[in-house]
C-alpha cells in the first residue's frame, strides 16, 4: 500500500498539473478571441474605403505637380 505522504504529493501534483493545463487553455482561448477581433478589423470593409481614398490622392496629388529636381543643374549623382 502507498504510503499516504506519498498519496497526498502525487495528488497534489495531479492538481498542479490540471491547474497548468486549465490556464494554458483559458490563456489560449483568450488569445484566439484577441486574434480574431484583430483579423477582424484588418479585413473590415469600413478600412477598405479609407485605403482606397488615400491611393487615389497620392496619384492625383503625384500626377499634377512633379517632384522637384535636387541636382537642378541636370548633373546625376549616384
């Protein structure tokens, strides 16, 4: 027969290893929620608009007024 010492550590172990386990889940759970609320907003509709407004003033801002040349004596130096 096991001595109860022996029977009250490996119970307490048992204990400390189903409280590790339930943590690890609940942790991992939360994270996935977290992970998904973020995909979520990535992929959202309501910031595809804001994307697609900004591209088009960048062309239109690109396309009517061209950069100014640094070298204006028309040298090229790399």
């Amino acid at each position: 027969m096991m001595k109860k010492s022996t029977f009250g550590a490996a119970l307490a172990f048992l204990a400390a290893a189903a409280g590790v386990l339930t943590a690890v889940a609940l942790y991992l759970r939360r994270r996935e929620q977290e992970l998904d609320e973020y995909e979520k907003l990535l992929f959202s509709d309501e910031y595809d608009d804001e994307d697609e407004d900004d591209e088009q003033d960048d062309t239109a801002s690109a396309d009517a007024e061209p950069m100014a040349d640094p070298d204006a004596d028309g040298d090229i130096s790399f």
